[in-house]
C-alpha cells in the first residue's frame, strides 16, 4: 500500500467516526499545545492571505489530518517513513 492509497483510507475512516472517537483519537496522539498551536496558525495565515470564511474553519482540521497522517506513518514505519 502506497502512503497516498493509506491517506485515502485513513480519511474514509476518520469521516465516518464519531465526536467521541475523535475527541480519543486526538487525546491519545495529539498534544493540547499542538492542537492551540493549529488553530491561532490557522487563523492567523486566513487573515493574512484573506480566506474566505467556511475555508478557514477547515484550515486546523487539514492541519491536524496532516499531522495525523504523519504520526500514523512513522508508527508504521519509524524511522523510514512510507515508500513512494
């Protein structure tokens, strides 16, 4: 499975899950100030790039898939990453 083909499948799955098994997920892999730290980032670049208001609610959750994403592959593969 190439890490694009995991992406994928790690965002059906993460769609499909419950406040409550987010709110576990998040707890058990994301650190309070990492999750402060998206959400005054995200705010900060829409005022500065002038994003409209429904894309820049979404700019901490595609920061926190992609942080999400990145811990996922380095517990699959520490080290190394997820070949091309």
């Amino acid at each position: 499975m190439t890490f694009e083909e995991m992406a994928w499948d790690f965002v059906e799955v993460f769609d499909e899950l419950e406040i409550e098994q987010i709110n576990e997920v998040l707890a058990k892999n994301v650190p309070y100030q990492t999750l402060e730290f998206f959400n005054k980032y995200s705010s900060d670049f829409a005022q500065m790039t002038e994003t409209d208001v429904q894309t820049s609610k979404q700019l901490p959750n595609l920061m926190l898939i992609g942080y999400l994403l990145r811990v996922l592959e380095e517990r699959l593969q520490p080290g190394e990453g997820l070949p091309d």
